[in-house]
C-alpha cells in the first residue's frame, strides 16, 4: 500500500478514519420526519432570525469600528506563518487523500477525484511556494 502513495502524502498519517464510506449506488434509506418538531421549530426560527438581525447590528458596529482605525497589524514571523501552514497540511490533505482514494461512484460527491486533487495543489502551491 505505502507504494501506492503520492510523494507530497509521505509522512503525513493516512490511517485516520473520517467515517466516508464509499458505496455503489444512491443511498435509499430516508430519515423519517416527526411533523411535530416542524411545528415547534417554526417558533424557534422566529427566535432564531431575531437574533441574527440583533447579530447583524452588532456586527456592523464592529465594522464601523475597524473602518474607523488607520491601521491595524499584527506582527507574524515567516517561522510562525511556516509552521501553520504545515499545520494546515497535516489536517487538510490526509483528509482529501482519504477522500480520493476510492474510485466507487457514489460519496455523495460526484467528481471529487479531479477536484479533490486541484485542492491538493493549490494548498501546495499556497505552503510550499
């Protein structure tokens, strides 16, 4: 299997499970839907889009706020910048790797093998230059 893997994956942990598990066709199983929870959550939308509007205001105080200042900077060293995008690394491509490795058709994500791995470069292109 370690034959298999693309040189930019040497080193990074593959075996994490990410619960995706490939299947040959459409899943049929539909959840079914207690209509009583559609009625009371109406109740909670209503709540719910009040406070986002209250949200909104604040956050565009917030805004006002930045806008106002000349500058605003926070010093990072290339160590720094260098060592989270490896961080990044180590989070973001084992989980495409693992995504791509399969070549059944369905994840519920049809096509992801060329756009998983147009993902891969630009985040080598972004970390690594």
């Amino acid at each position: 299997m370690s034959d298999n893997i693309p040189d930019y994956m040497r080193g990074f942990d593959i075996s994490d499970d990410w619960g995706i598990t490939p299947v040959t066709s459409t899943p049929t199983q539909q959840p079914a839907i207690d209509p009583n929870l559609i009625e009371n959550s109406n109740l909670e939308l209503s709540k719910v889009k009040e406070d986002v509007k209250d949200i909104k205001a604040m956050m565009n105080e917030v805004m006002e706020i930045v806008a106002q200042k000349d500058t605003i900077t926070k010093e990072i060293t290339d160590e720094t910048i260098n060592q989270r995008f490896k961080d990044l690394e180590k989070i973001v491509l084992p989980f495409l790797y693992n995504l791509s490795k399969s070549d059944e058709p369905y994840i519920h994500w049809p096509n992801r093998g060329p756009i998983i791995k147009a993902q891969i470069e630009k985040i080598l292109k972004l970390t690594r230059g």
